[in-house]
C-alpha cells in the first residue's frame, strides 16, 4: 500500500542539511547520517510542501578552524556579535562536491530549497535566522505563502540544525513535530538532553511509521 493517502497543505516536511560532507565521509560526517536518507525518500510523498536546507558557507567563514590562527576543531570563539562558536572542519562551502545534497535522496519531491550560513561572520544553525537572529533566510515566507501551519523536521544534526530549527519555529508560532527516526546527532551523549528540552518547549515527537496515521487526523 503506498504511504501516500492524504495531502495536508497546511502541512510541510523540512529535510535538513543531508548534505555530502555530514554523511561517511564527508568533511563533517554525523555519526549514521547516511540513515536520515531512506526515511526521508519514505515520508516526502506524504507532503505537498517539501523543503531542504543546506549549509552553504563561504570559505572565509567564521565557523572554519582554519580561518583562526592558533585554533583548532572544537574550540570556540566569540564572533563580532558577541556570539560563542564552535568551530568546524571547513565544510558545505558553495557549489563543492561536500555541499551538494546526498545524490541518494529524492529531490524530485523537493519543492523549495533554503540555504543559510551564508553570512562570512555568522554562522547559522537554524533553517529560519542565523546565530544572531539578525538575517532571516526566507523560510518563513515561504512557509507563511503556503498556509503551513505545522512542521515536521528530520535531518542533521539533531543537536544542532535539527535543534535550533525547531526552537525558532515554536517562537514564531509553528506546530512543530520531529520525525525521531530520521534524524541523527553529533555528540550522543547530548542528543537526549536536547529532545528532552525540546519537548518541554512544546515539540512533538512521531516515527516515520507513524505519520500516515497521524496526517489523516
């Protein structure tokens, strides 16, 4: 029986940030990435909205080690905004092999697609704003020109894209849902501690099995 029996345009599905360098192999690879894949091709038909971002750093961005003399992956630094940043291996930086999307997963079912971090000295977790909340990317509109009014996010990583995605969607009114089993985490020993804190914020949380049921409601 085919996953697809009801579309709910108030509905939309973001697929965040499986791109090449998260996946094995990759400049940044999150632990079981490649996994996010076959959900997401799974649970895209469900939806007449389907969104993916993708990280799109210039080279000289403020998140890249390299670009801070004496520093190294995991240290942090405080940006011109004030802001604390992680620093990265260089990756998803325009138009390389690293910042294409995962050649497996079905963009035909892709309807919109959001870059962001693209600002040299800010970096941006969330699909909506960057770090500093000072530059929006244009997924709200897109989302507000639609009619959505819930969301369903899966991708990478969860304690970070996944996570400030989803914060920035409940402030600015959205019904939020986390496709649990397509999304997976940097540091696994946070992983639980961001759901937790996400749901006590208001998130809700489905399986991709789940879905079908859940958007006939």
């Amino acid at each position: 029986m085919p996953l697809v029996e009801r579309i709910m345009p108030t509905r939309a599905l973001l697929v965040i940030d499986v791109q090449n360098d998260f996946l094995p192999g990759g400049a940044l690879p999150v632990p079981r990435g490649d996994e996010v894949v076959a959900v997401a091709n799974r649970v895209m038909p469900l939806f007449e909205v389907v969104i993916a971002t993708q990280d799109w750093h210039p080279a000289d961005h403020v998140s890249f080690a390299v670009n801070h003399v004496g520093r190294t992956c995991g240290e942090s630094v405080r940006t011109a905004g004030g802001q604390l940043q992680r620093l990265w291996p260089v990756h998803c930086v325009p138009d390389s092999h690293g910042a294409a999307l995962c050649p497996d997963l079905d963009v035909s079912r892709v309807t919109h697609f959001v870059r962001k971090g693209v600002e040299t000295h800010v970096d941006s977790y969330s699909a909506f704003f960057d770090n500093e909340q000072g530059h929006p990317t244009g997924l709200e509109e897109v989302l507000r020109t639609a009619g959505v009014t819930d969301l369903f996010l899966l991708g990478l990583a969860t304690d970070y894209c996944v996570a400030a995605t989803a914060r920035d969607a409940l402030r600015l009114g959205f019904h939020v849902w986390i496709i649990t089993d397509g999304c997976r985490g940097i540091d696994p020993g946070s992983v639980k501690q961001v759901l937790d804190d996400l749901k006590a914020l208001g998130v809700e949380f489905t399986a991709s099995d789940q879905l079908p049921a859940l958007l006939r409601q």
